[in-house]
C-alpha cells in the first residue's frame, strides 16, 4: 500500500510538471508575440510622428495650420 502511495504520487508530482512546463512554453511563445507587436507599435509611432513633424514644419513654411493643430 506504502508503495502504491508513492507511485500515485510521484505519478501526479510528474504530471504537474509537465503541465506546468507547458504552459511556460506557451506563455513565452505569447509573450514573443507582444514584444514583436509592441515593436511594430513603436516603430509606427515614430514612422508617425516624423510625417507629423514633417507635415507642421512644412505648414509652417507656408503659413498655414497644420492638421494637428484644432482651431
């Protein structure tokens, strides 16, 4: 009986570690995921914020409004 216990339990002990090994692959797997969205996110920001730069420098030479400035 002593050694049906064990076995239950080491069966179990061997079985959680598995399942918990797997949801760390899946967590890093999403975790990558984010990083690369994020970057992309990023990346368009700037990509953004440079057209804007360049849209208001340029309405400033001509003397006008700039699209991000509401009146």
């Amino acid at each position: 009986m002593k050694n049906i216990l064990f076995i239950a339990t080491l069966a179990i002990s061997l079985g959680l570690i598995v399942f918990l090994y797997q949801r760390l692959l899946s967590t890093e797997a999403a975790l990558k995921t984010a990083e690369q969205h994020f970057a992309a996110c990023q990346q368009v920001t700037f990509q953004l914020q440079a057209q804007l730069s360049a849209d208001e420098k340029s309405a400033a030479a001509h003397s006008t409004t700039a699209p991000s400035v509401l009146r």
